[in-house]
C-alpha cells in the first residue's frame, strides 16, 4: 500500500475543536450557579483545556511534510471524524449553551465525564498518527485528562456523599 | 523459534517448503486495483480451508506471500484469491492468464472459529480489501443459513468503483436473511447509498443482542480500533470480537518467528485473533480500542 501524506493539520485542527468545546463547557458551567468546589474543579480543568489548546496550536505552526500508512490518503480523518461526531457537542457555542442550561451539579458532572472520555479516545487515536517525536505530548494530554475524570468523579462521590 | 515447534535436525525441513501446482481457471476484474483468481489443484483433489485461512502463493523469480482464501470451502470444486496489485508476486499474479499455474502451500493459520459462531449471531464488518476473507466466511453462512442466526454485514469501501464483489453484495442485500449495510468514503454522481466510514453505520444502525452475537472483523489497520470501540459500547464481549491481522510473512507455517506479535505467530496461533488475546499486547496496538489504550 502506499504511504500517502497525513493531514495531520487537519487532526490538530479538530483537537484544537475539542479543547474549545471542553473550555467553554468547564467556564460556561463554573460562572453558572456552581457551587465553590464544583467551579474551582470546573476551573482547573479549564486553564489545562487552555495550556492544551497552545500545545496543539504549537504542534500546528512546527508540522512539516509527514507520511503515514493508509490504505487512502485521508483514511485516518474518516475514521477519526466519523469517532468525533459521536461527541457531546457539535460546536463552541453548543458547548456553552449546554454548559447554561445545566441546573443540576451532577448533571454538569456527568456530562463533563463524558467530555473528558471522548476526548481521551480521540486522542488516543491521534496519538497513532502524530510522529514519535510527538507521541510524548499526547500522553502528557491523555494523562491529563485521565487526572480531569479522576477529579470530577472524586469530586461527584463527595457531592453524593454530602447529600446522602 | 518457539521450542515446541522446533524441527527435528535429522529431518529435511526443504519438504515444508515445497509447493504444489495449481491451475489458473478464471480471472476477473473487481476494481483497478483488485484481481480475483479461481484456481484448481493440479491433482485435482479438494483443497479444504476454513474462511480466515490463508495460502502461500509463489510465483517463479517473483517470491511468495500469504493470500487468504476468499472463497467459501462449501464450494468445494475450485478455490479463490483475490489480490491486490501492490508489489512484485502481486503484479505478476494481476497478468496471469487461464491455463498458468502457481505455485501454493496450505491452507494455513486459524480462521474464523466456525464451531463456535454456529448458532450465534454472525456480524461481519469489513473495510476495504478486507472484504474478500470476509465473503469466504459469508458464503459459508449463506451455504448453510439454518445452522447460524442473524446475519449482518457491514462494508465500506473507499469509492463506488473500489467495491469489491458487486454481484455478491447485491445477492446478499436481496436475501431476507441477510442484513447488509454498505457505505463509502467517497461517493460519486451515481452513489445514492450510504456514505462515511464503516463505524458509521455500524454505531448508528445496527442493533445487536450483544449475548448472542459473535463480531468478525477484517479491514485497514486504522480502523480496528474505532470498530472495538463502537463495538464494546454496544456491550460485546471482548472475547467474541474477532481481528484478522496482516504482518510481514516468511514460512507462513510458525517455523522462522518473522510474523512475531509478542508472543504470537499471527501465520499459525492467527491470522484470526480473539479481541481477548491481543489487549496488552504492545504489538497489536493498532487494535486496541481507545479505552484500551494502556502504558
Ligand atoms: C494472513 C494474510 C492474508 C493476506 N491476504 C491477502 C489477500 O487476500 N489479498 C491480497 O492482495 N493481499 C493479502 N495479503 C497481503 C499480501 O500478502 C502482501 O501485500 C504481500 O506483500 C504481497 O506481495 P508482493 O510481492 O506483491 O508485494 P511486496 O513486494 O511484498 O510489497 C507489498 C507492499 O509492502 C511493502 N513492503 C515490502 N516489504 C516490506 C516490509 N519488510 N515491511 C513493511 N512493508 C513492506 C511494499 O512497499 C509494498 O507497499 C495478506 C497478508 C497476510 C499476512
Ligand atoms: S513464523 Fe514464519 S511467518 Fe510466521
């Protein structure tokens, strides 16, 4: 099979998409009705989805000309693009508005779980892709967002606890 | 080389490697890319493989490589191959005509378990070239229809005119008992199906009984782990998704280790593979659902 050119621009692009999604839900939530331990976890997990959004932009400006083995040029897109339309949210604004509409904390939780998930099996599929030089940052990306699920489920059994 | 496996000093290993002949007897055209060879032992006898299951194929000067049998074996007078042009033996084997022969060995490899996919829930999903071991598996269920359950398949190809077998998807799609979901990557003009990649529909439309169905898989590398993905949200077992893997071969028959994944010979423990037994193993990382992804 031929090893065509990857459009690795095009997969940075769509992480980029993600970190906005995952920071306007985390400052959508945290402005609206949280409680103060709900938005200063809502809060950090927004400044790192900020640091990521730099990393992926940086990565971005530093692509050159890069091949990787596909049965067609683009395959790799199709399979990711396809992977994140599964998402939760389409769009920025979609994120936003979801993030104000939420009354209940643990839905706002529940959905932020489900964000971070998505995003850790997005990147683990860029993480095939990207060249080995780079392969370090997405990890350092994945374990970050693994750290954003073990907090928020921490910080949902907390909230179930205080309650119960 | 694994111990058990390791051969007998005294015995002469050159027999392994001898091929016999076989006879071209058709050649069709599927797509640009694609060839499909029907063959006949030049002794005339039955060759009996299992879908999954691979020949080596040799051609004089050109060298040898695994091809799986595309065929189903309850069609039993002759065999077929389909090859993609890619290298050497392949181009060659695009310009063989009726009447030339080859040279091959086998069958070899485990292929899909058919024992234990009788009375289940049969789900074929296929990407690409990964169509043709999957039609052998297909027409084997198509064969013998009241020993298995549900059948489904889901195909993508790239283009329209990249589809492999068109008469045997329409068959398929005109049968009751067939369930088919075919889409494409990239339509033309004349495309009114589905488009997208083959975890599309499969995540939209195909509705499972997770208990009683069995998975069989066979498509590009990049698309394994989407699929493992989609298909364990879907509540399967890991153990009843079924990966067919292409590596590099060179015996073809578990002797030299060139086909190594860890502790496997995808030529002779695969080339099919239970989702089970490749989790954890650092080699078949192309597979591993995105969940599974571990340091
Ligand atoms: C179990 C199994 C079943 C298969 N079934 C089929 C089938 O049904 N139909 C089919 O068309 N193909 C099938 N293949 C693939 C086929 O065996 C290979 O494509 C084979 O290499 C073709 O031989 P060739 O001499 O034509 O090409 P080669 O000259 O071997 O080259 C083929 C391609 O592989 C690349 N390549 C060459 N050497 C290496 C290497 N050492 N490492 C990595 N890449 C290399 C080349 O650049 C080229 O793109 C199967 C493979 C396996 C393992
Ligand atoms: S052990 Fe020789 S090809 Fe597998």
């Amino acid at each position: 099979m031929d090893k065509p050119l990857f459009q690795a621009a095009e997969v940075l692009d769509m992480a980029i998409e993600i970190e906005r999604q995952g920071l306007a839900f985390y400052e959508g939530c945290a402005a609206a009705r949280a409680s103060e331990v709900v938005a200063t976890v809502f809060g950090y997990a927004a400044g790192q989805e900020r640091r990521h959004i730099e990393l992926f932009y940086e990565m971005k400006s530093a692509l050159d000309e890069y091949t990787v083995p596909e049965s067609y040029p683009g395959e790799t897109v199709s399979y990711l693009r396809a992977f994140l339309s599964t998402r939760l949210f389409t769009s920025v604004d979609d994120a936003s508005c979801s993030a104000e509409a939420i009354e209940d904390e643990a839905e706002a939780i529940e959905m932020a779980v489900e964000l971070e998930r998505s995003s850790i099996a997005f990147y683990s599929g860029v993480k095939q892709i990207v060249r080995e030089s780079e392969k370090g940052v997405i990890d350092d990306v994945i374990a970050e967002e693994h750290v954003h699920i073990r907090r928020l489920l921490e910080l949902k059994n907390w909230l179930t606890t205080r309650s119960g | 080389m694994r111990e058990a496996d390791s051969v007998d000093v005294t015995e002469d290993i050159t027999r392994f490697y001898q091929p016999e002949l076989a006879r071209v007897i058709a050649k069709q055209r599927l797509s640009e890319m694609m060839v499909m060879l029907r063959l006949q032992r030049a002794s005339g006898e039955m060759l009996e493989h299992q879908p999954g299951q691979f020949l080596q194929i040799s051609l004089p000067g050109y060298g040898e490589a695994p091809i799986s049998f595309c065929s189903s074996p309850t069609r039993t007078e002759s065999f077929e191959l389909c090859v993609a042009a890619v290298g050497n033996l392949s181009e060659a084997m695009h310009e063989l005509r009726p009447g030339d022969f080859v040279g091959i060995r086998g069958p070899y490899g485990k292929g899909f378990p058919l024992e234990d996919l009788r009375g289940r829930d049969v789900l074929c999903i296929a990407g690409g070239i990964g169509l043709a071991p999957l039609r052998s598996l297909i027409n084997y269920v198509a064969d013998r229809r009241a020993e298995f359950g549900r059948m489904i398949l889901v195909y993508g190809a790239r283009k329209p005119s990249e589809r492999l077998f068109k008469d045997d998807l329409a068959n398929w799609d005109a049968r009751e008992d067939f369930e088919t979901l075919y889409t494409v990557d990239e339509a033309d003009e004349g495309w009114t199906g589905r488009t997208g990649v083959a975890t599309v529909p499969l995540r939209d439309e195909v509705e499972i009984d997770p208990t009683r169905t069995t998975a069989s898989v066979v498509g590009p590398p990049v698309m394994y782990r989407y699929v493992a993905a989609e298909l364990l949200a879907k509540g399967m077992a890991e153990d009843d998704i079924l990966f067919s893997l292409e590596r590099r071969f060179k015996c073809g028959m578990g002797k030299c280790g060139h086909c190594q994944l860890n502790d496997l010979y995808v030529c002779q423990d695969g080339p099919v593979f239970r989702y089970t037994q490749l989790i954890g193993r650092s080699e078949a990382i192309e597979v591993w659902a995105p969940e599974d992804e571990r340091q």
